[in-house]
DNA sequence: AAGCGGATCGTCT
DNA sequence: GACGATCCGCTTG
C-alpha cells in the first residue's frame, strides 16, 4: 500500500545509518553523482517534490555528511507573497533571481540559517527550501555540530528535522555557501541521487508564514519519521 | 500534544 | 524601527 519506501525509513532507520557510517569510506563513489542543472531548471514545485529522496552531501576534507531529503517547500516568484523574492530583487536574495542549482542561504530571527536552492532560469524568481533530511553519513560531526546528544534513535530527528536544524548541522552559514553552485562536488556541497526509489509524495500547506499560508507548496515523503513539525498521520 | 514567549540580528521601510 | 521561510524550554491539559 504504503510502498516500500516509507516502510523502510520508519523501520530500520537507525540499523541503516549505522551501517552506512561505518562504512562512510567508499561512499564518495555511492554520492558522487550529483544532479545535473537541468534539474532545477523547472518549476519549485516540481522541484521540491523531485528533490524528495535526494541526498544532501557535504564534503569537508575527508570526511562526508550526507542525508536524504524528506520535506521541501517551494517558492515563487512575484505572484508568491511568502517568497523573498516577492519584493523584488535585492542583494539580500539576488541568488534566487539568478541561474538554477545555486544556494541561496539566508539569516532569520537572528538565530538560524535556512538552505534553498534556486530554480528556473536567469532572471526567474524562485527556489526550493530545504526543511527536514534523514541522517545517513556524518552523524557524530551532525551532532557535534548541532550540540545534541544521540542516545536513542530518536535522537536521530534532533539533527535535522527543520531547516534551521539542517542547517546547523551541516555548518551551513551564509557566508560560507551562498551562492554555491549545488550541481558540483567541487563546490564541496552538492546534491546527490543515489538511486533510491521515488517516494511516495504528500502536500501540504507550508509552515512558519503568515502571507499566503493557505497554498499547499509543501512536500513530505509519507510515513518519513523525519520531516519537521508535528507528526501528522498518513 | 499543543501553545506560549524569549533569544537575537540582518534586511528593508 | 519593525519584522521574520526558527528553535528551545516551559507551561498547561
């Protein structure tokens, strides 16, 4: 009913993680091979619901940290009061007017990073907002990073599940990474398929806006123990 | 489980 | 000078 997908998430999620962090050596090969620009040269909001599944990667030396998509939101352009781009183009947002597959990194309420990726192309508004990812690679330096201990699986939701979350556990910050182009490794931050099936798909509306807060521009993988917010059922 | 208020600062009016 | 595409901790039910 439920395709295998979710079904595997919420069962065997952190026998899944461990393994594959202690294998981390050889991953490079599994996450190597990242999205080609084309694929955000398209609408957010067949973006945001084909971003779901997709892996995350940043290389720092060695070292990787990886995690599968599980919630995006998407953005448009001047017909989007929620969308910074709304107002127009300013230095603030000048990635989202630009080509696509490029990060665009913002600072909100004074505490928090949020990751997006920008879609269409040159000179078309409009992005993907990356909101909540399943841990695969990189779990201890996510934690560090994040200042969390993981004492249960459980735990495991701490470090990603929310875009400030995402963020800060794969040291996302404006200065280093906006702008970064997402369709190369060596930009050291990327996006990867590694082949894992399409997901079954829910959309809802999105979350934390007041303008324009009834449109359903929210995607979830259903059944995803790791998506952000309260635990709606399937 | 759900609802609140505080923290904290870059960005644009 | 006001406001956020958030998170965390505390309170209530």
């Amino acid at each position: 009913m439920n395709g295998g997908v979710a079904q595997k998430i919420s069962l065997f999620p952190v026998l899944d993680v461990m393994q594959l962090d202690s294998k981390n050596r050889g991953s490079l090969t599994r996450f190597r091979n990242p999205l080609p620009r084309e694929f955000f040269n398209r609408d957010p909001r067949r973006v945001g619901r084909d971003l779901l599944g997709k892996v995350l990667v940043r290389r720092t030396g060695r070292k990787l940290l990886a995690a599968r998509i599980v919630e995006t939101e998407a953005y448009l352009g001047e017909d989007d009061p929620a969308a910074h781009a709304a107002a127009g183009r300013t230095p603030r947002n000048a990635v989202l007017f630009g080509p696509p597959g490029y990060a665009y990194v913002y600072f909100i309420y004074g505490n928090h990073y949020c990751l997006n990726v920008s879609c269409l192309p040159d000179g078309v508004p409009g992005g993907v907002l990356f909101r909540a990812a399943e841990p695969l690679l990189g779990i201890e330096e996510m934690a560090r990073a994040r200042g969390v201990e993981i004492a249960n699986p459980r735990d495991l939701q701490k470090l990603t599940s929310g875009p400030g979350r995402m963020a800060e556990a794969f040291g996302i910050t404006r200065e280093r990474d906006n702008g970064k182009d997402l369709t190369s490794t060596r930009s050291h931050l990327w996006l990867a398929d590694d082949g894992y099936p399409t997901a079954r798909v829910l959309t809802t509306r999105r979350i934390g806006i007041t303008k324009a807060a009834d449109s359903p521009l929210r995607y979830v993988i259903a059944g995803s123990e790791f998506v952000s917010g309260p635990k709606g059922k399937t």
